[in-house]
C-alpha cells in the first residue's frame, strides 16, 4: 500500500496518510509523496479544497519515523530505494510536504482523527481549517528527547495561538486534547470520530462554491499582508483586489445573483 493515498471528487482533493500500523509517521515515501500531490494540487484549476488526515481512527501522525527518516537525515542510515534518494537530493521537498515555506493559495482542511503530534502537530498549522475528533490530542514533545520542532512550530504556533499557551505547549511537551486545542483557537470544530471527514467536506464543499480565484487570492492577501504595516498590508489589498475584480467571476457573481441562479465560475 503507498504511504500516501491521493484522490479527487468533486473539486475536492483528499490526502490520506497512509501508515496506520506506525500511526502515520512521516517516512521519505510519505514526504516526497506530500510534496508531489501539494504541486499537483496547485496546478489543477478543478481542485478548490484540499482534505488531509491519517488513515485508521488512532492517529493523525506522530510525527517523523524515527526509525526511517531521521537516520536518513544523520547518516546513520544509507539510501535503500527511490523514496531515499529523492528526498536526499532535494532536502527542501519535507518542507514542502509539511507547507513550511510554500505557497499554497488554495485551503487545506486537516481533519484530525485521533493523536496528533511531533511532526502532525506541525503539519497541520500550516493549514487552514482544521477539524478534531473528540478523541484527538496534540503535542510538541520534541523538547523531551532534547530537541526542537523545527518543522513550523517555532515560527508559527505563537503567531496562532496565545503567546503563554504556545509557550507552555513547546517548553513542557505535554499534550492537550481537543477541546483544549479548540478553547485555544487551534482547531475550528471538534466533533464525534463518525462525523470527522463529514464535517471537513461540508467546509471544502462550502469553500468549492464559491470564486476559486477570490478563494484563492484571499489566502495570498492573508499570507502576504501577514505581520506587515498597515500601510504595506493596504497596497497588497488593493493590488489583488484589482486584480479579482477584473476577472471573468467577478462579473459572473454579481450576475448570477441578480439572475437567481447558481453561477457558472471559471477560475478567471
């Protein structure tokens, strides 16, 4: 079976990580694998959501395979196959799979079933949207082995979550469950397990709906605007707003409505 499962309906695509039986940790097949599907992702004009979680009901990801990659990455380990060799000669495709430090302008929806930790935890700040079953848990326990989650967390979590909190969440390691993850304003819904991927698509579904292109230049506005001035931040606004207005959808929208119809949106 691939460590990653990769599928699309509906303008909608879904990554499944694929590694129940090690609780979705991320080995190079996987990460290569996360890489090539965000590029292919981006590219295609049908899709307009993306869904991401673990297969199983355990865990959404521990976080990287101890035993595969970080030896790969000390040198402890030698290449053994194509998913080695790959991610050795371009060390810039974990981070890609991880979204630190790519820009992805259209949504990600995590849809956390179960633990989510280490690596997990990292990858999912750096989507959007983000879903918990009721028996989810997140944690950085990096700080116990005596070293760092140096895949996001450091730059992002205090930018998503109270600066106390973020703090006590990096510096002790201990883990917190998901109604503490939505008190704090990490996750958006927590949900029964049987509802998770249910609610994740009622939010893509919501989300492929409407303008692809304003979808995707809102994400670009918030990306870009982010920690700047407002006097930087307003002249981002106004330039992709111009450019969302003279799109084909911005005509069609207004139209549609005033036609009551469901409107017919390009992408354009």
């Amino acid at each position: 079976m691939p460590a990653l499962i990769f599928e699309k309906r509906d303008h909608i695509a879904y990554l499944t990580m694929n590694r129940p039986e090690v609780h979705n940790s991320l080995n190079p097949e996987m990460l290569v694998s996360l890489a090539a599907a965000w590029k292919e992702i981006e590219s295609d004009d049908a899709v307009r959501a993306t869904i991401v979680t673990g297969a199983g009901k355990v865990a959404f990801s521990a976080g990287a395979d101890l035993g595969k990659l970080i030896p790969l990455f000390t040198g402890a380990r030698k290449p053994e196959d194509e998913w080695d060799s790959k991610l050795l000669a371009n060390r810039k495709l974990g981070d890609i799979a991880l979204l630190r430090g790519y820009d992805m302008d259209k949504p990600v929806i995590s849809a956390v079933n179960g633990f989510c930790i280490a690596g997990g935890m990292e990858f999912t700040q750096g989507t959007d949207l983000r879903v918990a079953s009721e028996n989810a848990s997140f944690g950085l326990q990096e700080v116990k082995w005596a070293i760092i989650p140096a895949a996001g967390s450091l730059a992002r979590l205090q930018r998503q979550i109270p600066y106390c909190k973020a703090m006590e969440i990096l510096l002790t390691g201990n883990r917190i469950d998901a109604q503490e993850a939505w008190r704090l304003g990490l996750v958006n819904y927590v949900v029964p397990q049987e509802k998770l991927i249910e609610k994740a698509e009622e939010l893509a579904s919501t989300i492929a709906q409407n303008g692809p292109l304003a979808v995707r230049k809102i994400k670009e506005a918030v990306r870009r605007t982010s920690g700047r001035p407002y006097e930087e931040a307003f002249k981002i606004e106004n330039e992709i707003a111009r450019q969302v207005m003279k799109s084909e959808d911005a005509k069609e929208g207004p139209r549609s409505f005033m036609e009551k119809r469901k409107p017919n949106y390009k992408g354009r």
